[in-house]
C-alpha cells in the first residue's frame, strides 16, 4: 500500500492508496475518526474497511485530515476536514478517470464527514457508515439521501447509542429509490474490539451484493403488446 502525498485546501495531506488491478476499477475514500480523539487512517476500523474494499478490486484511499500525522494544517471542527475529503476525491479521479463507481465509507467522525460529501458529489454511487455519531451531530442535511448504503453499529456501543442510529437508519431506508441497510454487531462497543473480523466480513458481503447490482445490466422494458387488429 504506497504512501501518498497530495495537496489538500490547507497544506499537503497524507495517505495510503491502493491501486485496483482493473482498468475501471472503482474508487472508495475512506475517513478516519476524530482528530481530537486519536483518530487516523491506521485506525483499526479504518484498516477493516480499507481491506474489504481492497478484497473486492477497489482503488482505494484513506488519508490522514489536516493536522494529523504528516498531514499539514490544524483541525476545523469539520468544514475544513469536509474540504480536505474532497481534495482527495479528486486526486482520487485524476489518477482513475475511466472509474466505474465511487463510495465514501467512515468510520464516527469520518462517517459524518462522508455523508457531507455524499451530499455535495453526485458521482458517489455508494456508501458504508460505520457507527455515525447520530447523538452527537447533525444528519438532517441528508434530505433526502442521494444513495444506497450500509449502515453497522455495535449493540454495546457506550458513546452512540445504538438506538440513535437505529432512527437515523430508519428515515433513510423510508426514502423512495435508494435502499439503506442497516446492520448491528452484536455486544460491539464503539471502537469494535474483537469484533473487527465480523465487521469486514460484513462489509465484505454487502460489498460482493452491491457491487453485482450495479454491474448488471439495466432491466429491459417490456416488449410492446402486438397492434389490436
């Protein structure tokens, strides 16, 4: 997994890029959690989600926002870590341009900040959410949520609650046209622990599942009903 460096909004950023065999490979972005809490891209939900999306014949990316590690700049409590997102996206599609899709996936922090930019890039096709802290910030810009996605929590999670996300998960998945899935990982607190391999075999499923379904192709129209004499 080479070291990359690119240029964010507020100095150079810091990440690990994986390159998918396919010429079309699609891309995923993966977002740490928060700065001010010891998150970074090697955190190990992070590293689960980067290697189930690696499995699957992604280009994949997770970096470190402003401030953290090598990554230049100082925390902005969100507007500028949002900007920072963004920034990787498009090296991410300067490098991969004949793409065939493009997911965000976070984890807390990260998964606030990668549903922000599910709103504002129309060309993400799909998302993973990883215990988004549904208490602790503002998802109502989700309105309504532009794609499909998972959503997983742990049932023993002490700093989300998991019937916070449970009711975020449920106004999504009422929404027309996209489908929302929502899985719980039984007696996982917020950081997973022991449970990091049920986490990326569940990533992983859904992965194959949602992968298949946008790779096939479009349903046919009904034959037109022969003319009535």
């Amino acid at each position: 997994m080479p070291e990359v460096i690119f240029n964010g909004p507020d100095g150079r950023l810091e990440g690990r890029y994986h390159h998918g065999k396919s010429p079309n490979a699609p891309l995923a972005l993966l977002l740490h959690p928060h700065p001010q809490h010891g998150g970074t891209m090697n955190n190990k939900v992070v590293y689960a989600l980067y290697h189930a999306f690696v499995r699957r014949g992604f280009s994949t990316l997770r970096f470190n926002f402003r401030g953290v590690g090598r990554s230049q700049g100082k925390f902005d409590n969100g507007q500028g870590e949002l900007s920072d997102a963004a920034s990787a996206l498009d090296w991410m599609q300067s490098f991969n341009p004949n793409a065939s899709a493009c997911w965000i996936g976070g984890f807390s922090f990260g998964a606030w900040i990668g549903m922000q930019l599910l709103m504002r890039r129309p060309e993400l096709d799909g998302f993973v959410s990883v215990a988004p802290p549904a208490n602790m910030f503002d998802f109502t810009f989700l309105a309504p949520c532009p794609s499909s996605g998972l959503i997983v929590h742990g049932t023993d999670d002490d700093l989300v609650p998991e019937a916070s996300v449970a009711k975020l998960a449920a106004k999504l998945a009422s929404q027309r046209n996209i489908r929302v899935r929502y899985r719980t990982i039984e007696g996982a607190n917020h950081f997973f622990g022991t449970h990091l391999d049920t986490l990326g075999e569940m990533v992983d499923s859904y992965l194959m599942d949602a992968t298949a379904e946008q790779a096939a192709p479009p349903a046919r129209e009904p034959e037109l009903a022969a003319a009535m004499p």
